[in-house]
C-alpha cells in the first residue's frame, strides 16, 4: 500500500509550453495529475527518474481544480493539454481522491482540448465529461497496451487490467463518439515486437474499434532501470547476459538497424489491417488552430517517412514543420512538399483561417 501525501510544494500543474507540439498526443501542454503510481509496471521509466521507489508515494496537489482553473487564464483555447506524463491519472488513487475529475470538469468548463494517456478502465468513468469536452473542441484517450499474451502483461504489469480489459475500454469511448488510440509500449525486442506477437494484437485493436495506433520501444535510462527490467523479464524467459548489451547502445537505446528494420515490417502490419499508425487528420480537424494542425499533420507525415526509411523525406519534412512552428513558410513552399496532397485539406484549412 503506497503513501498517500498531499504535496504543497508543486507550484504548477500545466507548466510551461511544450517547445513543438507532441506529434503523438497532439499535445501543447503535458502533465501529470499524481506524482508517483500505483501501477509500478516493471518498466517504467519512473523506476529509473526517481530514487524512491516508484510506486512507494503518491503525491496529491491540493487545491488541484483552483491551480488548473487559474492556469488556464492564460492558456489559448485551442491548446491541447495533455494528462499523458508518466503517472497514470486513472490510477487507484483516483477511484479515492477524484484529482483527475476535478480537473476534467475544469478543462470541460472551459472547453479545452484534452488528451488523456491511461492503462486504466475507469476512464469511462468521466465520458460525460469527455464528451462535454470533445463537443466544444476536441478530447481523446490513448489506452496503452503491452501485449495480446496474458503471460506476458501480467508478469510486466501485475497490478494492471487484462488486454481484453483495455480493449473493451477502447470500443466502450468509440461507441461513445470519442477518438481513441492503442499505444503499444514499451516494445521490447523479441517478445513483443515479432511479427506475430504484433499482428495478433493489431488484430484485436482493429476489432475493438480504435481510429490508430502508436508504438515506442522500452528506454532503458539508467543501471538501476536495466536491473529492474532484466529482473522482470526473466519471470518470463531465459534472456542471455548479451541481451541488453546486443540491441541497446550502452545499455540505453535501441540498436538503430534492428529498430528500422522492426518499424518498416510493424508498419507494413498496421498497413495492411488499415489501421493508421498516427491520429488520423479526421479526427481533429477544423477543431484546433489551424497552423497547429497543419504542423501535426507533416509531423504525422515525417514519422510514418521516419518508420519506412525515407530519409531525405523525413528531412524535408522536419524542415516545414519547423518552418511552420515558426510561422515563417510560404504557401508555394508547401506546394512543393513532396506529400502535398495527404496534407491539401490542413493547408486549405489555413490558408481560410488567414483570409
């Protein structure tokens, strides 16, 4: 059982402004509503932020709905926030404390765009409010899942719903007319990223009605984060010492050729089951700022160049993206843009906005 303190300290919720925008959470803003969680999957990256231990202490802001409501004053409307850091905001405590509803009925006061981030089912909880939300401007949940084999979640992730759990949460917010996303993380080479561990969960996630998916593979941050991690997963296998030292750089990130490799094959799976691997235009347009959505929808364009190995595309892309975070690009510049068709609607979108 955690530790539950109410911490007078935190003098923010929202923070400052992402310097770009979240190409994934279409986020401007991203925060966290507990610090600390309950869950304490095996992986987690709080393992290795933090020097207690993760899931020890939950810290609760006080006054939560009064910081949220004062930020906000000075927030532009069409700004996503997003409730996406590494602390679920459907955690246990939240069944107890209710910060997240507190906030949520802010946000939905004030007709913000939100995205939330969440492992658990209790999000649909607050789909009144979500709808709320979504009606005025735009909402969205991301339900994270690690993988289709019980085995596998339950030894990473013992304190967590089952799959089928979350992906019942996925088609309970499509029915409810609210845009939702699976984000399969972390992968971790050879167990959850081969090509059949992957196109069974796609699969599932195109039965239960989610608009996209994303991935991201396990970042190992420090020795006490491998640690934990190679513990967790020799419950499940018999990992060889030169596991960690083969496909991560000095233990951190991923072998580069293997992770091309993987998102050029992963990406053809998710092609292949019309499942779009990032929110799909559709879903927020003419429902943020138009140059926003306009820089979402390259930066959309650069990853899915990024997964299939285009290069130079990737590049030019970057650069318009840039370009148009900056406000300093040119119509003709974006006529030119190798993609200009997938990205026509964003720009005509814009270029009404300015008339």
């Amino acid at each position: 059982m955690p530790m539950f303190v109410v911490d007078i300290h935190r003098a923010n919720l929202f923070g400052s402004p992402l310097a770009r925008i979240d190409a994934i959470t279409l986020a401007r803003y991203t925060s966290h509503i507990y610090e600390g969680c309950e869950y304490g999957c095996n992986y987690c990256d709080g393992w290795g932020r933090h020097l207690r231990p993760f899931n020890e202490q939950i810290r609760l802001m006080p006054e939560i709905a009064n910081v949220a409501m004062s930020e906000l004053a000075t927030i532009h409307r069409s700004a996503v926030i997003g409730l996406t850091a590494e602390s679920d905001a459907y955690q246990p405590a939240e069944q107890l404390y209710h910060r997240t509803r507190s906030v949520l009925r802010v946000l939905a006061d004030c007709g913000q765009p939100t995205v939330i981030m969440t492992k658990s089912q209790h999000v649909v909880d607050d789909i009144e409010l979500l709808t709320q939300i979504h009606q005025h401007s735009f909402a969205m949940v991301m339900v994270t899942i690690i993988s289709h084999m019980p085995e596998v979640q339950s030894k990473l992730e013992d304190k967590n719903v089952a799959t089928i759990e979350r992906l019942a949460t996925v088609t309970r917010l499509k029915k409810a007319g609210i845009p939702v996303g699976v984000v399969i993380q972390p992968l971790i080479p050879h167990l959850n990223d081969t090509d059949y561990a992957f196109m069974r969960l796609v699969e599932m996630i195109v039965a239960a009605g989610a608009d996209f998916v994303h991935w991201d593979y396990v970042n190992v941050l420090n020795q006490r984060h491998r640690n934990r991690l190679f513990e967790a997963l020799a419950r499940i296998g018999n990992y060889p010492p030169r596991y960690m030292s083969t496909l991560y750089h000095e233990g951190k990130t991923i072998d580069r050729p293997y992770e091309k490799e993987r998102n050029l094959a992963l990406t053809r799976i998710c092609d292949d089951a019309k499942l779009p691997v990032h929110p799909p235009y559709s879903l927020f347009a003419k429902r943020l700022d138009p140059r926003d959505e306009l820089e979402l929808v390259i930066s959309h364009q650069v990853r899915r160049d990024r997964l299939q190995n285009r290069d130079l595309s990737v590049s030019i892309g970057e650069m318009l993206a840039t370009h148009i975070a900056a406000g300093a690009f040119s119509v003709q510049e974006l006529r030119n843009y190798a993609h200009f068709l997938q990205i026509r609607p964003a720009v005509l979108h814009m270029e009404a906005s300015i008339r």
